[in-house]
C-alpha cells in the first residue's frame, strides 16, 4: 500500500476511536424528570429533587386518649381488620398512643389526616420535619371516607399540591411518604397496581382506593402518595397482610375524594352525601340473560327504599341503571360514590334498563345519614329481611362459584348487614347463603318475608351454608 493511503487509513480509524466514547458518555448520563405526562424514554436514576420538596409537607400526627377500663378486641389479630397505626389494644387502664401520618393542605395550618389515626383522641400533637411540635384540634372528621382535617397554629408552611387523581394510570411511579413504626419520615417507592379498589369491610365507608405496592407499614396511615411531579395523588389509609406487615398491596385515598371531603369539612364542620334509596349489586352474565340484556352491563336495583329518592322517582327493583347523567355505570361501588359525591337536592338523570325498554328517569337525590343509610341497607321493607338486619340476594350459579358451593346450591346470599341487627348478634356475615327460614327452603325475598311471618315472636331458625358447611342459627326477634 502507499504511504499516503496508509496515512489516510491511520487517520480514519484515530477519529473513529475518539468518536465511540463520547456516544457511550452521552448515553450513559441520568435524565431529567419528564414534564406533563411524556413517557419517560429512560431510567430514573434518582427522586431525591421530587422528595427533597414534598417531604417538608408531611407530619407526624401522634394522639393520645384515656383508656377508662380493660377491653377486648376480638379481632385484633385478624389482618383484614388491621389499619395501621400504632398504639395497639389496651389490656390494662393506660393512656393510650395513636401514631400516624399527615399532610399540610393549606400554608395556614390545615393538615389533612385519616379519621381512624385521630379518632376518639383527647390530645393530638403534630410533629414537622423541621423538628417543631404543635398541638392540633380537630376542624372535622368523616368515618365514612377515612378522611380528617387538622389545624395548628402556624402560617407560611410547605404546602402538597393536590393532583387530579382521575389522571392517574395503572403503571405510574407512585412514592409514599410518612413515619412507619415511629421510625422517622421514610420514603418508598412503587406503582399504582389498580384503580378503583374496595376493601370490602361493609362497614358502610366509601372506596375507590388507588391500590400501590410502595411499602406502607403501620404508622404510615395519613401520609401522602405522591406522583413524580411532587403532586399529591392519594393519602395513604389500609393494608391488606397476613402478618400485619407490609407485602406489597396497600391502599390510597384518591386525591379527587379527598379534596372534596376536606373542604366541606374546613368549610361546614361536616360531610353532606346524596342518597338516592335503593340497594344495587353487580349485573352478572346470568342476571343479564334473565333481565334481558344482551350483555353483563349497568347496575341491577335489588331493592328500593320506601318512601325514599327513588321509590318517589317511580325506580322499581328489577331496573338496570345504565348510566349517570349519561356517564356508563358498570360497577355497584363506583355508582355508589358518584351518587355520594353530590349535594342533597341535586336532580339527576338515570338511564335504565326496564322489561327490554331504555329509559330516562329524573331523580332528586335525599341527604344520606346514619337512618337513612341503615334503611338502605335493609331495603327499606320486610322484602330483603330488614326484621333481621340483612339484605339479601338470590344465589345465582356464579355467585355459587365465588363463594366455593357445590352445583345447584340455592338460596339467598347476604349481601350486607347491620352491625347492630339481629343476624350480625347471632354471628351471621356476608357471603352466608340462606337456605331455609323456619325450615321453609327461601330463593326470592318474597319467600323470606312469608317465612318470617310464621315466627310469631319467636327466635327465626335459619339453615346457613357458609363456605359449604351447613348450620342451624337462631336469630332472636327484634
């Protein structure tokens, strides 16, 4: 070869060296944190500027209340009953310590807080990250939601903005803040893994968690889930454990609720819910087939309250309620919140499904309280056993299914009770089938009502399955 070639080919293989490291450098460093909701396109190396101005915003909530004499809690060491905070069931007459979590709302002093972390509290003391310490009082509190509000006496503080938690994705990078087991303020990180949870405590509260596998622990109850932009998206409530410890399915109070429950607390000391008086349970492929529908759709009215919204409105129970101010409804919960979330008075619009016809109903919607949402539950008439505290539901193959009963079983399925009923004394829960009332086998309602009348004042004698065992349970009158 010539020398001038070589020299040439020297040349060309210098700058292709020089040229490789640069391209892997470039490649190589972090990138910045996308704005609005761009996909991110590589690793997040670090969240450290996102906590470095959130954390500032979250407290630790600690209360205290006099414990007057000794008391058992059955269901103490059962996880599903377990919400996390501190303090634990007293043995013996002591003060008893709540610890939690909160989240200042307003730069004013209002910390946003779950009810359970407060609730029955006589002193409460709000911890910042600043190392200052506060006494609170109690603005209002909502068992309903889970939610309250907090107010101490300082001004120009850290502020959590509040997102649009409807935005949230199954899939975004979610980051719970708060004080777990006491510890000091933690950060941990994970996703949102569902949208829309119910825990299923039938206790009367309203769901629509944001399900997250950021580790949560007792403790954290009250603190702030946050998104990548420092926006707060949700307050962190429950855990479902088997231990009691965090394995990755925790629950959220979506921002959009909880923004809605606090300022009517700041601003009437009290929550105010529609009611519209019916009992409703999920459309299933069988419940479709015998209303008519062409597919498993809406919500099907299983009961309606007499004298209520909806019994005035001319709502029948058989009526499939296919959308809300036109807005589809497929799911029992979710039409249940909607309803909620408006104000006592509001006329609304229910499209619904009634022998092969669609139509428009006007409803104006009652105030839900304590009564009105007992009769609810109980249907409002001797038709869904309101005598015994329950409401009930025909069983249908793929309840059967659910629930683990062989083929063919029948009977009613308890879809809610009063705790404070008569069937909830006698140790009846939901999910029990009902097979007979007074040795009278029971598949409608109707068969139930004509069974209880043959009581005469005495105990009710019920053949229960529960989870394919069958028992004999008396139910004293009421």
């Amino acid at each position: 070869m010539k020398p001038h070639a070589l020299l040439l080919a020297a040349i060309l293989c210098l700058a292709s060296c020089q040229t490789k490291p640069s391209s892997t450098s470039a490649a190589s460093e972090p990138r910045s944190l996308p704005s609005g909701n761009t996909q991110l396109s590589g690793p997040i190396l670090s969240y450290a500027n996102v906590v470095d101005r959130v954390a500032p915003a979250v407290v630790t909530v600690r209360s205290s209340r006099r414990v007057r004499q000794s008391q058992q809690f059955p269901f103490s060491d059962e996880p599903f009953f377990r919400r996390f905070f501190g303090g634990g069931f007293p043995s013996t007459p002591q003060i008893q310590q709540a610890l939690g979590s909160g989240v200042i709302v307003r730069a004013d002093g209002h910390i946003l807080t779950n009810h359970h972390v407060i609730d029955g509290a006589e002193e409460i003391k709000v911890d910042l990250s600043s190392h200052r310490t506060y006494s609170a009082k109690v603005i209002g509190s909502d068992a309903p939601s889970d939610l309250a509000v907090l107010k101490i006496s300082a001004s120009d503080l850290p502020v959590l903005q509040l997102a649009n938690s409807d935005q949230v994705r199954v899939g975004d990078i979610s980051l719970a803040i708060g004080n777990p087991l006491g510890i000091g303020e933690t950060v941990t990180a994970g996703i949102i893994s569902a949208k829309g949870r119910a825990t299923g405590t039938g206790d009367g509260s309203f769901q629509d968690f944001l399900q997250t596998d950021a580790p949560i622990n007792q403790g954290n109850s009250g603190g702030a889930l946050v998104n990548t932009r420092g926006e707060l998206i949700g307050i962190n409530s429950q855990i479902l454990s088997p231990n009691g410890g965090n394995i990755g399915i925790g629950f959220a109070i979506p921002s959009n609720m909880a923004n809605t429950v606090m300022n009517q607390l700041i601003g009437k000391g009290k929550v105010q819910r529609g009611m519209l008086g019916v009992g409703i349970q999920q459309v299933t492929s069988d419940l479709a087939n015998g209303l008519g529908l062409k597919e498993a759709r809406g919500v099907v009215i299983s009961s309606v309250t007499s004298g209520g919204p909806a019994d005035k409105a001319g709502l029948k129970s058989g009526d499939v309620i296919l959308k809300l101010n036109g807005k589809d409804m497929n799911d029992s919960n979710e039409l249940r919140n909607d309803i909620a979330a408006m104000s006592p008075g509001t006329e609304t619009t229910l499209t619904i499904w009634r022998e092969g016809k669609q139509q428009d109903i006007r409803v104006r919607l009652g105030e839900l309280t304590p009564e009105t949402a007992r009769a609810s539950r109980q249907g409002g008439g001797e038709q869904n056993g309101s005598r015994l505290g329950i409401t009930v539901t025909p069983l249908t193959p793929d309840l059967a299914q659910q629930l683990g009963l062989r083929r063919g079983a029948q009977g009613l399925v308890i879809q809610d009770i009063d705790p404070s009923g008569p069937a909830a004394q006698a140790g009846l829960q939901m999910g029990d089938v009902i097979e007979q009332v007074n040795r009278q086998p029971v598949r409608s309602p109707d068969d139930m009502r004509r069974a209880l009348q043959s009581s005469n004042g005495r105990p009710a004698l019920l053949l229960v399955n529960r989870g394919g065992q069958t028992i004999f349970v008396p139910v004293p009158a009421p």
